[in-house]
C-alpha cells in the first residue's frame, strides 16, 4: 500500500498540475478504482518478498525446525 499510495498521489498530482479542467467524476472513479486494482495485483508479490525476507534475515518463524522445551508446570511443585 505504500507503494501504491505514492503512485496514485503522484497521478492526482500529475493530473491537477498539468491537465486544465479534469472533471470530478473522473477522479471520483478512476483513482479508486486504481487504487484497488493495483493493491490486489501487487500483493502476491510483495507479501512474497515480505516473507523471503524475513526467511532470509532468519526472523521468528523460521527456526531449525525444533520446538522450544515447554515450561515445566506443576512438576515437582508442592
């Protein structure tokens, strides 16, 4: 969505700037519709470098594949 946000902004600016007139209805229709269009299409692939990322800087989650030991409760307590 950052990414996305800084595109769409960049549009409604390009468009205010440099276009005389650009009617309401066009912005009211094309900038969300946009918005959403490209937040779907780029979501796969961000959320896949978001999670290759943290597989690779070795973050929570991706462990050696052990468990951690679970607390001792009630063992031995009197």
């Amino acid at each position: 969505m950052f990414l996305v946000g800084h595109l769409i902004g960049y549009g409604i600016y390009t468009a205010e700037t440099r276009f005389d007139d650009v009617p309401l209805w066009f912005h009211l229709t094309v900038w969300p519709l946009l918005t959403l269009v490209l937040c779907l299409a780029l979501l796969p692939s961000v959320k896949g470098a978001v999670v290759s990322l943290h597989f690779a800087l070795r973050m929570h989650g991706f462990g050696t594949g052990r468990e951690p030991n679970p607390p001792d409760e009630g063992r031995g307590q009197s």
